[in-house]
C-alpha cells in the first residue's frame, strides 16, 4: 500500500513540474521530391513530432530514402486520402512541387489537417487565395517554412530596427542564393521541376525572390509596397533554358525602398540582409553573425559586433513551431514570417514581379 501511494505522488510530482511526455505531433509528409526534405527525415528519432506516413507516388525515390532513412515502405502511401485515412496526421509538411502546395491544401483542409508547405506558398495569386479560402473556412494552419526564419541574426536585426537602434528605415537590401541548382548538385527529381516556370512558378525569382519579399513585408507590418520593379536574366542558359536564374526586384514604400538580389549565379552561397535607418546601418551577414555601424558625422561610425546564438525552442526549428501553433502554444502574429498574412504578400510581390520583368514596367500595387 505505501509502495503504491509513493509511487502515485511521482506521478503527480513529475506532471506538475512539467515531466509528464506530451504526445509528440502526428505529421504526414507529401512528397519526397523536394530537397528540404532531409531536414524531416533526419529527425525521425525526435521525442516532439512522429512522421506516421508518407506519400509519394514516385517509389525509386521512396526506395532510395527508406534505405537511408530507414523507415519501411509500408509508410509510403499513393495518395494523401489514403493516407489520412490509414494514420490520421494532425498535420502535414509538403515537400513537392510549388505548384501542388494548393492541392495539398484542397485534400487537407477539408479533413481538418493543418499545412506546412516549403517557401513559397503558391505559384500564383490565384493559388494562394484559393488556399487562404481553404484554410479560413475550415479553420486549419497552413504555415510557410523558409530557412531564414530561423536566422537569429535576422530576429535580431528586427528588434534592433524596432527598438529604434538605428533610426527610421529607409532602404533594404536582401541578398539571396548559390550557384545554381545544377551546380550545386541537386538531386534529379528535384531539378526536374525547380527549373520549370509552371511547376515552380519561375527560376531564381520565386526560388530566391520570395526570401526578401518574406523579410521585408515583416518588417514593414504588413505594409504592401506601392510599386514592384524587377529585371531578369538567364547566365546560364545551358543549365536553366526555360527560366531565368538571376533577378533584381525593388520595391518602394512611401518612404522606403527595398532591393531583392535573387540569384543562381553567385560564387558563394548566401543569405544575408542590410538595414538602413536614418542614423545608422545593420548588417546580418549571415545565420549568427551581425554587425551594427552608427553613424558620426560623414564617414566615421560607431561599431557593434554579435556572434549569437541558436534561437530557443519551438523558434529555432520549422516542425517545433508547427508542432506550438497547432496545439495551440505559439499563436503567430499576423505578419510573422511562417504566417499565411505575410506569405499572401510575398505571392502578390512575387507574381508582380514576374509581370514587370516580362513586361519592361512597373507595376502599381494596391494597398488595401
């Protein structure tokens, strides 16, 4: 009898000291095709999320994975219906094409499934509010993961432009990109449709473009800009015949002008942003470093340097946040990075690039 009162009292004691094992996030992941794709995989032994199964009609692929991987191929389903069906996912993460991120939608909300899908979140305008619809009438998450999100030197920047550190904003300028998926050795599959203007929805422009439109639209609250300008190129023809692989957008606000370098032609691959205020600048160089230059006079500056840390859970990982907001944790901010508010943005910049680029012009946005 005392044995098992003591042992009643650990249990209590543990739950409330917060011991007792949340169930981990049941997820169904779509697609394998999609080269992100190893940052799910490779966390399989993770105590917070259970991949319960996977869908991908292309079985090659599936086999190759399943032997590095080494989950079994009883996972692998040939549709989402069937899938949900058999495990019942709280919520998947799409990692096929962009152009399938609306079917993916279209299956899943319905079911009540919440949506993570790979930057950016559709093709088009006309996808993403399809998707928005979807997601708003049956009450699901649909979030969108870009790798900069979990920068801390771009969280960082943020609070350093908010807290006024360097004056008000007046230019950024976000550089975004690596030599070229050909170059760097993508595998097939995913080559196949990152170089298909339908399938993805561009080349560089929507691969590397939407990362600054993401970053931007967050730091501007939301703001829609009054007028996309972009040029676009193709330096690769050889490797990239049927999209361009190097884009130039800018954007302009009443009193801010934004520049996006999107591009599959730099040497060395980046990501990195610079911030402008009136009395200063903030450079974030790249995932953990940061440099902060206050202005004296014409030339002179003060200097800060910072080598920062990773970010602390669930903000420092895609499927810990995924995990926060649908058991109702986190609750996003309207224009928050991974938020469907921002990335409606990011699609609406994107496609009006897209039509300055083939057009010549600018193009006027409406701000609602």
């Amino acid at each position: 009898m005392i044995q098992k009162i003591h042992i009643i009292w650990v249990v209590v004691f543990m739950t409330l000291n917060g011991f007792a094992q949340e169930p981990p996030l049941k997820i169904g992941v779509v697609g394998l095709s999609h080269s992100h794709v190893h940052g799910i995989l490779g966390g399989m032994d993770r105590n917070d999320i259970e991949i319960v199964g996977i869908v991908e009609t292309d079985k090659a692929l599936a086999e190759r994975y399943s032997e590095l991987y080494g989950f079994p191929m009883t996972m692998v389903y040939n549709t989402m219906e069937e899938m949900i069906e058999a495990v019942h996912p709280e919520a998947v993460t799409a990692f096929g094409s962009i152009y399938e991120h609306l079917h993916v939608v279209e299956v899943c909300a319905p079911r009540g499934v919440h949506v993570m899908v790979e930057k950016p979140l559709a093709v088009n305008l006309k996808h993403a509010k399809r998707m928005a619809q979807l997601a708003k009438t049956y009450k699901i998450q649909l979030l969108t993961n870009y790798e900069t999100t979990w920068y801390p030197t771009n969280h960082k920047a943020y609070e350093l432009l908010k807290d006024n550190r360097v004056g008000a904003l007046r230019k950024v300028i976000v550089r975004d990109g690596h030599k070229g998926p050909k170059k760097i050795g993508v595998n097939k599959e995913f080559l196949d449709w990152l170089t298909d203007p339908v399938l993805n929805g561009g080349g560089a422009i929507t691969d590397f473009g939407c990362y600054g439109a993401n970053l931007v639209t967050w730091m501007m609250d939301g703001k829609k800009p009054s007028t996309v300008t972009a040029v676009t190129q193709q330096q690769q023809p050889e490797n990239n015949p049927n999209v361009d692989d190097e884009a130039t957008i800018i954007l302009t606000y009443n009193n801010v002008s934004a520049i996006i370098q999107a591009s599959w032609n730099w040497p060395i691959g980046r990501k990195d942003m610079e911030i402008y205020g009136v009395n200063g600048a903030i450079y974030a160089d790249n995932k953990n470093d940061l440099r902060v230059h206050i202005s004296k006079g014409y030339s002179d500056f003060d200097s800060e340097s910072y080598k920062l840390e990773e970010r602390t859970p669930p903000f420092n990982d895609p499927f810990a946040l995924l995990k926060a907001v649908v058991r109702n944790e986190v609750e996003l901010s309207p224009y928050d990075l991974t938020s469907l508010e921002n990335n409606m943005i990011v699609v609406e910049v994107l496609e009006a690039a897209i039509k300055s680029a083939k057009s010549g012009k600018t193009v006027k946005i409406k701000n609602n």
